[in-house]
C-alpha cells in the first residue's frame, strides 16, 4: 500500500508556514507510522462481491392572498423531496446540482452525531478563528444540514445575526432569536450583500461541491474586510497507521469507491489530499491563511481516552447510517444492486463492531482573512 500524502503530519499538527503548533484545538494523530491510505490507489472490488455473501446484519442503530398563494407553492415545491430506495432526498426545484445524500431523519441523525464528534475534537470549541466576540455582527454557516451549529454559535453569540442554508429545510423551527435558515444552493452565485459577513463558516462538505474554487469567490465576496472565513473538512479516503486493514475489507474499499464516483460526478472527494482548501481561498484573495491537519481514529480503538471517545462518536454515526452515503450512488453509477449494499454496509458495521481495523479519517482546518483593504 502506498503512504499518504506527505503534507500531512503526526502526532503534531502543522501551520501553513510550516511552524510545529500546539494540538491543542483538536487532537493529534495517535501514531506517527507511515499511513496507508486504504483509498485512492486500490483496486475497487465489484459490487457483487458484496451481494455475494450472506452476511447477518446486526444492525441495532438505526403576506397577501397572491403572496401567501406564491409562498404556498414554493415551499411546497421545496418539500416535495425524491424518494430512492426508501430514502428521500432534496427537492429539485432547489439546484439543479446532484447532491447525492439522503435528508430524512435517520441521516439528519448521524449529522448530528458527527457533529458532537467535530465540538469534541476542538474541546467544546464551535471554531478556531480569530473572533472578536464582542464585534462580530453576521455569521454565515454554509450547508447547515440540520442547523446545530448555527443554533449553537447563536446561543454563544447572542448578539450576532446567524444565518444557515441549507439545499433542504430540515432544521427545527424553534431556534434563537439571532438565528434564521435559508434554503439555498451554495454553488450558485449569492444572493447576501457584498461585504455582509463578520465570519463565514464551512464544515464537512466533503464531495458535495463541483466548484470550490467559485465558492470561495462568492465567500470572498460577501465577507466584510478584515471579516474570517472558516473551513474544516475530510479525505473521503481512510487512512490506517499500521497495517491493519487489507485492501479487500469494507473499511479499505471506502477509498476506491468515492475515488471512482469523484470521476463521475466530478466532485473531489479528498478534499484534504488535493490542497482544494488552502489552495481556493488563496486564490479567491483570502490572506492570513493557517491550517492544522489531524488523523482522527474512526472508531474506539486508541488508548487515549478522548480520542477513543471521538472514535465512538464517529463509529455509532456512520454504522447508524452507511447506506445514506451508498444508496443514491452506487446503483446509478457503478450498477450496485440493494442486495450489494446491503451486504457492504453489513460488513463494514461487523468491522466497526470488532474494532480490529484501525482506520483513521484526515481532517484540515484552514482560517483565513479577507484583507482590511479588500
């Protein structure tokens, strides 16, 4: 197996300038061995493979009268989500881009599992930009999902105006004050005010944008002078620090799987590996830019206790949903059959269950400023 990219460092995270940084914000790699990537450069075994087998799944976690007319019909169009094998998905009437995850409850369930994962790798933290709380006005999540982090940053940032969007209106109606959503598609152009945000945040988006790079633009755009922009994003790859999962496991077909629908749909989906990040906002005109990269176990197996208790968090969200990442997917473009899926998805919760494969999933931050004289 080959190593993974050399950019990456352990145990310590990185700067961008190269510097050793505290690890602090989140934590370190558990191991400093040459990693194998499990991903990109293996062999994608047919989905028959799977559908082959018999495996038992044990599977425990399952206005005016015009105006309110036109309001009527768009909000109903934006509700009337596509059904695929059982699961339902955004409404077309939103983007005419194909974004492939499921928007029901037992996938807006593992987003906010996930999302205790990412707080507990920060200690608690919501971010690590340079914020001063007392003046920042307007904040922006991007792709908010089921809105907790928006919710949550509000609370913290009681006089901050927050607004999240969102491809699906899936986020609860009860919510601060200071905290609003928007259903929009983030790859078209902005509807915000040039120069509105005091900070732009972007989490775990990772194979869901075509063009990251007009992204960034649009932030760019829209982000005060001197305002930060905040991206925290994964490989679609894992990684395994010491030889423990074969190429032919569950765990080890992840990689080559999403390195093959990233052909198809034209979307990257080792955000880390391809230097997207730091690359897009540079380019977009963002400077003070800063990066820390960590290995983070994707299931309970390290010694350290926080870790571990990542690795959980990690482990209950993607065995709670495997087939949302798979569904949509796998029988359009690589001809997988519900009976392939199935069975993959059976195997890779039995190798979670055990934990003797230690995978881990590399994750980036990078801040960045737009400059003052912007």
């Amino acid at each position: 197996m080959s190593s993974p990219p050399k950019k990456a460092q352990s145990p310590e995270a990185t700067s961008s300038k190269g510097k050793e940084k505290s690890p602090t914000p989140a934590p370190a790699s558990p191991t400093p061995a040459p990693a194998s990537p499990g991903g990109g450069d293996l062999p994608l075994l047919a989905g028959a493979h799977w559908g082959q087998q018999e495996i038992d799944d044990d599977n425990d976690s399952t206005l005016g009268s015009d105006a309110e007319s036109s309001t009527a019909s768009i909000s109903s169009s934006i509700l009337q989500y596509r059904n695929f094998l059982g699961r339902t998905y955004h409404s077309d009437s939103v983007t005419d881009g194909e974004y492939w995850g499921p928007n029901d409850a037992k996938a807006n369930e593992m987003l906010d599992i996930i999302h205790e994962a990412l707080v507990k790798m920060f200690d608690g933290k919501l971010y690590t930009a340079p914020l001063d709380k007392d003046k920042i006005q307007t904040a922006l999540d991007v792709g908010t999902g089921t809105g907790v982090w928006a919710i949550d940053f509000a609370d913290e940032h009681p006089n901050c105006q927050v607004v999240g969007t969102d491809i699906s209106p899936i986020q609860p109606g009860w919510v601060p004050p200071n905290a609003r959503f928007e259903i929009d598609d983030a790859q078209k152009q902005w509807t915000f005010q040039e120069n509105y945000f005091d900070y732009v945040h972007i989490r775990w988006l990772t194979g869901t944008i075509k063009d990251w790079y007009g992204l960034y633009a649009e932030a760019y755009r829209c982000t005060k002078p001197g305002g930060w922009i905040e991206h925290l994003d994964a490989d679609g790859t894992w990684y395994c620090l010491d030889g423990t999962m074969p190429e032919d496991s569950a765990m080890g077909q992840w990689g080559p799987i999403w390195k093959k629908l990233s052909g198809y749909l034209g979307n990257e989906f080792d955000i880390v590996s391809s230097d997207i990040m730091t690359n897009g906002l540079k380019e977009a005109g963002f400077t003070n830019i800063s990066t820390e990269e960590y290995y983070i176990p994707l299931a309970p197996w390290s010694d350290d206790p926080k870790l571990k208790q990542i690795g959980l968090y990690l482990s209950v969200a993607l065995t709670h949903d495997i087939e949302g990442f798979l569904n949509y997917l796998m029988p359009t473009y690589l001809g997988w059959t519900p009976k392939d899926i199935a069975n993959y998805a059976a195997t890779m919760r039995k190798e979670f269950r055990e934990a003797k494969i230690h995978s881990n999933s590399r994750w980036r931050v990078v801040r960045a400023q737009k400059p003052l004289d912007a």
